[in-house]
C-alpha cells in the first residue's frame, strides 16, 4: 500500500476489549479503497458515509486518499466507545470528520456518494446480534447476515444518483446471494479484491447502480 494506514498510537491496547481493532478485514478493505482511487476521486463525492466505523481506521483512510475540503465524512457506530474512538482517530490523523451513534443508517434521502460497511459476518447465534458493546464487531447470527440483510434494503434509498457502495463479506454470507438481492434493487455487483486469512475467505464488493 503507498497511502499510509492512519495512525492509531493514541489507542491503549485495553481500548480494543470495547472497540474492533483493524484486521485483516479493514486492511483487505484499505487496499480496495486504495485500488479505487481513481474512480472515488472521479466521483467527486460531496457526502461520504461509513456504517459501523470501529476504530475510524477505514473513514480516516478514505479521508486522506480522496480527501477535498468540499467532502463530507460522516461515520455511524451502534457502540459509543466506536463513535469517540472513531472522532479521535479522525482527530489524531487530522482529518475532519462526524461520528454519529446511529443504528446503520441515518434517514438521508438519495444523499449519500460512498457508502462503506466492513459488516458484523461471523456467523453466530442470532442471540447473540444486536448487542451495543464489542461484540457488535462481529455477531452475524444466520449465516452472518443478520445485519447485513437489514442494510440492503436501505441502500437504493440513501445513495444518491452517481453513487458506489462497498462492503466487506466472507464466504459465508453467500456473495452471490446478496448480488441477487442488490440487482432486483437496481445496482451490479463486483468483487474488487479478495483474499484468504486463516479461516476466512474475505471479498470486498463494490455495488453500483446500473
Ligand atoms: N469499520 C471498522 C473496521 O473496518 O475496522 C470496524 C468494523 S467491525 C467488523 C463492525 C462495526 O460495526 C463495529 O464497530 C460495530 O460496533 C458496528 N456495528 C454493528 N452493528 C451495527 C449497527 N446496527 N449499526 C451501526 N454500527 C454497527
């Protein structure tokens, strides 16, 4: 990667028993936004939305690859240890930015330009979804969808007409599954990088509209 990961030295290591600390899911994620250069840059984008910011490692990187004072960064997080974690990540690299607490999406009708989302995937037991604390980083439930499938349905509305949505899976979740779901709402859908670690077959899919 040339563009710099974020700096995140402001963080103790016991901040991340509340908050996700970047892995190999938000560094596969940082390699595709960074392969994208170029098309985020030609979009020119006024607002730019990551659900469930974490750490902030992933808005903050979008901020410094494509960053123009005409931008609008704006993070949601279901955990308000992510919401501060994510102001001062944004803070520390210099870059401005608003984190709400949100649970996915706030109501913006056709405004949003990039919408990112490294999801909650893990497949678990659905009891196990919904939790506001550090655990929110990865239940799935059913075959890591659970959140996931709540997304969908909301993305034809929030993305305005010139718009891409990127968002991280793993194999479990059924990628082609979710493409189905995403060309009956109108968008197409591409796997822009993947890679295997340890377990996890990890995609990055962008979706736009066709
Ligand atoms: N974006 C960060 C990264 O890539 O390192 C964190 C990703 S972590 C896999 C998923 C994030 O989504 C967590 O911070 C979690 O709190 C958040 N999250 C889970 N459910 C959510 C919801 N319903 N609304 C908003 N954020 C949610």
């Amino acid at each position: 990667m040339s563009h710099p990961t974020p700096s995140l030295s402001h963080f103790k290591r016991s901040d991340y028993q509340h908050i996700y600390e970047p892995a190999e899911d938000t560094f596969l994620f940082l390699d595709a936004l960074e392969k994208e250069q170029g098309f985020l840059t030609d979009l020119n984008p006024t607002v730019c939305l990551e659900i469930g910011s974490g750490s902030g490692c992933v808005s903050t990187f979008l901020a410094t690859l494509i960053g123009g004072s005409g931008t609008l960064f704006l993070t949601t997080d279901i955990n308000p240890r992510a919401n501060a974690a994510t102001l001062s990540t944004a803070h520390h690299n210099h870059i401005p930015l608003d984190a709400l607490r949100c649970d996915l999406l706030p109501s913006l009708r056709h405004t949003i330009d990039i919408l990112l989302f490294n999801p909650p995937y893990v497949v678990t037991p659905s009891s196990e979804v919904g939790t506001h604390s550090i655990v929110a980083s990865w239940a799935g439930g059913i075959d890591g969808r659970e959140v996931i499938d709540r997304v969908l349905p909301l993305v034809d509305g929030a993305l305005s007409k010139r718009s891409v949505f990127y968002m991280v899976v793993v194999n479990e979740n059924r990628p082609e599954e979710i493409a189905e779901r995403m060309r009956m709402c109108g968008f197409g859908m591409e796997v822009v990088l993947g890679r295997r670690a340890g377990n996890e077959g990890l995609k990055i899919l962008k979706f736009a509209r066709q």
